[in-house]
C-alpha cells in the first residue's frame, strides 16, 4: 500500500452502517436478501464474498455482465484506454467510439442505414429513443406494454408498466396495451388477440396517430416474457400504419443472451426503427446506446443533444472488446447450448416441486414461475422469497421478479458451462425442498 492509497473498510457492519447512514431512501429498497451480503470479487460466472464463499452468479449483476466478471481482455482494454486519456468529451473526436459506433452498425439487419448515438446507461437510450421517435414523426403518443420494464428515469418510468416502478409525476402520452404473455396473458395463449388490442388501443387510447410502441423483445423483469411468433413484426405493421416507429428494447435480451440470435428481435424477423442497448455492451462499464435508421435520427439535428459521458472512450474501449470477446469465445452460441440444457433441468424441477406453475425462457435468459394454485395460477410470493433465500444457502445469486414478484429470473453471464448447469440445478433442487419446509412448517 503506498502512502496515497485510499483505505477500504471491508467489516461488513462497517460498511451496513455507512449505508445506512448516507444513502437516501430512494437505495434502501433494492436490497434483495434478507440478510445483506458483500462481494469482494468476481471472475466469469462466479463472485465471492467477503468471507471468501464462492457463489455462480445467474444474476449477471443485473443482465451487465455478458462476457464474466473481470474479463482480462475488457480490463485490459480498458486500463489501457485509462492511462492514455479517460474522457473524451463528444464534442471531440475520438478514434475509439467511433470504431465502437462502426461495429454496433454491422450487427444490425442488412439493408438499411444504420446510425449510433452513444449513452451513458440504457434508460437515457430509452429516453432519446422516446425523444426520436416523437421528433420524427411528430406525434406525441406512445404505447408500451404492461409488465414492462425500461429504467428509473421519469421518461423511462413512464413506459414502465409495473406499479412498483413507477413514481408520482412521471410524463404523459402513454398508453398500455396487454403483454402477450402465453403464461397467464388475459387473452390467454396465442398472437392475435394481442395484436387486436394494439389496433384497438391506438384508436380510443391515443389521437389516432402515434409515435411508436416500444418493446423488450423479452421482457426481463416482467418474468422473462418472450413475445410469440409473429407479435413484434405484426405491432411494428401496426404502429407503422398509425404514423409511428418500432422500436426494440434490447438492453436485456440482446448480445446473443438468447442464443439464437445477436438480437432477441431478429426471433420474429421484424426490423425495428430503433433498437436501444447497454448493459451487456460493456460488461460492468457504463455504456449505452441509440442505434436507428439513419433518416429516423436526421431530425434530431435541429437541436442540440448530447450525453457527457456517452462515448467515452475507456467505455467504449471496453465494450469493442466486449463485442469482439463475444465472437472470439463462441458466447452465443454457448448461450444457446448450455441454456438449452439448464431448461431441460428445469422442467425436470417442474415436474418434481408442485410450486412451479412454469419454466420459461431460452438461451441464458431463463425464468421459473412459482405459484400456490397450478390451476389457478395463483402467484405465490411467500413461497419465491423462501426459496430464493434458499438460493443463497446453495451459492446461487438470481433475482426475483415479475410483477408479483414471484419469477425466480436467471441471466447469468454468457459463460456459465455445462458443468454449471448440475451445480446450479441440483441447488435450486435443495433450494425447493428447504424452502417447502420452511412454508409448511
């Protein structure tokens, strides 16, 4: 330690206390175990606590890690990028987002013209998508869909369709339309019904003419809602034809999560307008992104908008490395492979613990749906925090979500191996059985 170096204070009450302390209230609600706990280091899939436990993250850190934690190549890119110059501010050029932006561009569909702005996080990406796609069509009306989630911003919250995420005063314009939740959607399963909905929507929710509908292309904290074949390409039809523009909402489900594509949105072969981005584009470093057809943004010329730390530069170091770590490992298609084989472990849970009403999801953005009642669908909220606290006992981080709070959701990093999946299946095993005990006791 030099005579400079500042002290960190690793004693847990120590640090609760500070907490508790100096952080507003606005931080005290997103604590998610009873009992807190600190992580001291992360390397992949795995983080370890102050204790020196080890645990499997299938949490991601909250869908930001994508290549592992402490990957040597992003920190490297990073450091190096540091020691160099570590802001840029946009109003200069810089060679590194400008790369950054090129290599965003080409993961996009064929065909079209693609322009990046770079952001700071994923709800401003949400928020100028919003400003976007009012400006160029000059409507001011938007639709989203219930259960969604698009960040803690006032504009963000006002397209977020969960209660508990929204606050008092948030902006107007917006109306809900039924997400087509093939679970427990009020239409039940299916497409149609929910695409009638959007038409109906727009003509007695709106002024008839709309500037776009924004879509998670799975919902992530909604409960890892996938939209059915046929729903994002037949809401894009719908929207275009009310003046308005798609956009896709790829902060969680993007960057090969699902396996099966690079976007989540290319599922249903729709070719979005706008399509925002962040957290696993830089793997832990905040970074964000607007990618839209070039004549979409070109209005936005007209008056100044910028982000101060949007493109900088040992951001976007990170996240071309993030880019080109995902191709070099294979972490798609990884994805792909070792989701496949969690999910069938989970059917198999399904099929041995009575709670769990549904198992869902693909690649590694999976989700396991706890209920009182199969045939009611009851949600079960006591028995998900039981188990979830059971998680924990077991070394496994997840979350829990939905707006009921009783989806256990699983995003792990794009990593997790096969040898994972036991580990991570045989302990949400011990994790039902502790917590079945536990509720019947």
């Amino acid at each position: 330690m030099t005579d400079h170096a500042l002290h960190t204070d690793w004693d847990f009450d120590a640090t609760a206390q500070r907490r508790d302390r100096y952080y507003a209230a606005s931080l005290t609600r997103f604590t998610p175990f009873r009992e807190p706990i600190v992580f001291r280091k992360g390397l992949g899939q795995y983080l370890w606590d102050t204790d020196g436990r080890q645990y499997t993250d299938m949490l991601g850190m909250n869908v930001c890690i994508s290549v592992g934690h402490s990957h040597p190549r992003v920190v490297s890119a990073a450091m190096e990028q540091a020691q160099e110059l570590i802001h840029c501010t946009t109003m200069f050029y810089h060679p590194t987002p400008a790369h950054l932006a090129e290599e965003l561009a080409a993961t996009m569909p064929e065909g079209q013209d693609w322009v990046v702005h770079l952001t700071n996080s994923g709800s401003e990406a949400v928020d100028l998508a919003m400003t976007m796609a009012r400006t160029y069509s000059g409507n001011l009306d938007l639709l989203a869909l219930r259960t969604a989630y698009h960040g803690p911003t006032a504009a963000a919250q006002s397209v977020t369709g969960i209660s508990g995420w929204r606050h008092p005063g948030l902006p107007g314009n917006v109306a809900f339309v039924p997400e087509p939740n093939q679970y427990r959607g009020i239409f039940g399963p299916g497409t149609r019904p929910y695409l009638d909905e959007i038409d109906r929507t727009i003509a007695s929710a709106t002024s008839g003419k709309i500037a776009g509908m924004i879509v998670e292309s799975v919902q992530g904290y909604g409960g890892i809602i996938e939209m059915p074949p046929g729903y994002m390409s037949g809401a894009a039809e719908r929207v275009r034809a009310a003046g308005g523009l798609y956009i896709a909402d790829e902060v969680q489900a993007g960057f090969g999560r699902t396996g099966a594509h690079f976007w989540a949105f290319e599922a249903d072969g729709v070719v979005p307008d706008i399509v925002v981005m962040a957290k696993g584009l830089g793997n832990g470093f905040p970074i964000g992104a607007v990618v839209s057809k070039k004549h979409v943004a070109a209005p936005m010329a007209e008056k100044f908008m910028f982000h101060t730390y949007g493109a900088n530069p040992t951001s976007a170091a990170a996240a071309r490395t993030v880019l080109a770590v995902m191709r070099d490992e294979g972490l798609q298609e990884n994805a792909r492979t070792v989701g496949a084989a969690l999910l069938e472990r989970l059917h198999d849970l399904k099929n041995r613990h009575e709670a769990i009403g549904d198992v869902r999801g693909k690649g590694l953005m999976l989700a396991i749906e706890l209920v009182s009642d199969r045939d009611a669908k009851t949600p079960d909220t006591d028995t998900t925090s039981e188990v979830f606290e059971a998680c924990r006992d077991q070394g496994i981080i997840l979350s829990k979500s939905g707006p009921f709070q009783s989806c256990l959701r699983m995003v792990p990093p794009l990593c997790l191996s096969l040898d994972d999946v036991d580990c991570v299946a045989d302990g949400l095993d011990q994790a039902f059985r502790k917590a079945a005990g536990r509720v019947n006791r």
